[in-house]
C-alpha cells in the first residue's frame, strides 16, 4: 500500500477479508453542517453502516497521511473545524506535504477511497456545475474526479445552489451513468424532485452492483452517481428553498466569493436563513444514504 495511506485497523481487517466497506467524507463534517449536530451524525452515520453489515471508513488528511477510518477524538476534532482545510484534489499535495489537517471533498474522498481499495463511498450532495458556469467557469473537481476514479458515490441528487440541468450535461459528457433509486425523477437534495428526469432508474442494490461490475469489466474506469431521494418526511419545499438559494446567491455575488469558498459559502448561508428545518432534512437525507449505502457495499462484495 501507498505509504502516505494510514487505514484504521478496522477497515483494514475489513478489506484484507474482502468484507464490504463504506468510504464516507469529512468536509460536510467540517465544512457542511453546524457543531456539535456534525459530530453526532458522522457518529450516526458510521452506525447506520455497521447496522446495514458493512464498516465505516471516514477519509480525512491528519499529519501528513490519509487517514481511512478515524476514531471518535478525530471525528471530534474535524466538527470543531478550527483550522481545518477543505481538501478537494487541488489541494491534496500542499496539505499532504506541510502536514496541515484536512477535510476531504467528495473529490478527495473518493481519490483516497480508491487508492485503499474501497469501491463504495457515501456523501450528502456532491458539487457540481455552478449557476453562472458559463462566464465563471465553476465546475466541481468532483465531477472530473467521478469520470476517472472507479468508486460509486450515493448521494441526494445535486442541491440546486447548482446548475441542475448542466450538472446533469456535464456527467453525460464525462461517462457518468447517473441512477436514482427507485423513482423515474432525479432528486435535488432537499426535495424529492428537481424537474429533471433521472438518465437511468434502478429499484435494487442488486442491479447497482451489476452496473458496477458490467462498467468496470468494460474497461470503463470512473464512478457510478447513485441518487436517493431523500425521505419524503423530510422534504424541505422546493420553492421555500429557491428563495433562499436566489438570496445566497446574491450575497456571494456582493461579497465576491469565488473558487473553493463558493460552496462552503452557500451552503453556510442556507444553514443560517433555514435553520432547523434544513439541518434535519441533511441529516436525515445522509442517514437514508449510508443504509442505501451499507446495502449496495455488501451486495457488491458479492
Ligand atoms: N454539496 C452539498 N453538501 C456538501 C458539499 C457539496 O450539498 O457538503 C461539499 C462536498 O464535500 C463536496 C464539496 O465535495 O462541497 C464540493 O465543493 P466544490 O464545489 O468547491 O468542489
Ligand atoms: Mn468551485
């Protein structure tokens, strides 16, 4: 194993016996949700895997390693988030080699899940093409990074601080077959819905694993976008969220907020003008993921 790699002992007996394992990041620890509410649900979530029969492993950058699997002081550690760099794969190398603490993106997550052998990783909503892409360019790394790097990612659909329609442009271009769970409507985090129909529908972990395999065996490196709605007792109003989504907008654009701090910014603000009602429906939404999750890791360890 690459030596900048240090895998708890857990995850290590897991994937030396080839039993399943969940990837799970750390930024939306850090960077996504407000302390101590983060600390609990990572705690959470790496329970509700265990429960669905796989072991959680949550990737972060500590002491110049990364770390696959943390124990509890550093999940505690990474909610604080005092200091805390959000490492997406442009960042990796100056963290990596001044030793700095860092809370990996989905990109860098999944850089690192691959690297220990993971095949399945867990998130919330992962980044993608920014509103205004056209003139500011904002596309997440971690779109790149799923046409490359061969793990399958579960999340809620894409939050619409994005461009949903391009989001779903650019993963077609990229090779990316995008699969909602057991519906014909891709979802947009908070709601159900997003006003886009899902590319593909799937309504079994069985057939995710099999589209896995049948991608990979073709030769076709890159990663899987496996949506799940979230909960529908959980749904936050879809144009509730657009006004507030139009207003945090508008203050990145006053502040000049731009590259790595957009959505960090974004979701910030939303935290603040939402409160409860959005944090329980993150929660909740990341908790229905790990079990989809747990689920999909052991059929495919199959
Ligand atoms: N979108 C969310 N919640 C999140 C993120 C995105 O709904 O927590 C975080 C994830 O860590 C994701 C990162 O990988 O933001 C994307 O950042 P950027 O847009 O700078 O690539
Ligand atoms: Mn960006």
């Amino acid at each position: 194993m690459n030596d900048l790699l240090q895998v708890l002992p857990a995850v290590q007996e897991a994937l030396s016996r080839g039993r399943p394992v969940v990837a799970l990041e750390s930024t939306i620890i850090s960077h996504g949700m407000p302390y101590p509410r983060n600390v609990e649900t990572a705690l959470a979530v790496e329970q509700v895997v265990r429960e669905g029969g796989a072991t959680p492993a949550t990737i972060a950058i500590l002491n110049g390693k990364c770390c696959v699997g943390l124990d509890d002081a550093q999940l505690d550690f990474f909610g604080r988030g005092r200091n805390t760099w959000k490492v997406s794969l442009r960042d990796m190398p100056y963290v990596i080699s001044k030793g700095l603490p860092g809370a990996t993106t989905v990109a860098a997550t999944m850089r690192i899940a691959s690297m220990a052998g993971i095949r399945v990783f867990v998130t919330g909503g992962i980044g993608g093409v920014h509103r205004g892409a056209a003139t500011t360019m904002d596309i997440s790394a971690d779109l790149t990074e799923m046409a490359h790097t061969s793990v399958a990612v579960v999340s809620a659909g894409v939050k619409s601080i994005l461009d949903i329609g391009l989001t779903l442009e650019y993963l077609e271009t990229q090779g990316i077959p995008v699969v909602t769970f057991g519906q014909d409507a891709f979802p947009s985090f908070y709601s159900a819905k997003s006003g886009f129909p899902s590319p593909l529908r799937m309504d079994t972990v069985e057939e995710i694993a099999s589209l896995l395999l049948s991608k990979w065996k073709l030769g076709l490196d890159g990663s899987i976008l496996i949506a799940n709605p979230v909960p529908t007792a959980h749904e936050v109003p879809a144009d509730e969220m657009e006004k507030h989504i139009t207003q945090a907008l508008a203050a990145a654009n006053e502040k000049n907020i731009t590259g790595k701090e957009v959505t960090p910014f974004l979701l910030k603000y939303l935290a603040d003008h939402t409160g409860g009602e959005s944090l329980e429906a993150n929660i909740a939404l990341i908790k229905h993921n790990a079990k989809l999750g747990a689920a999909l890791a052991v059929a495919f360890s199959r």
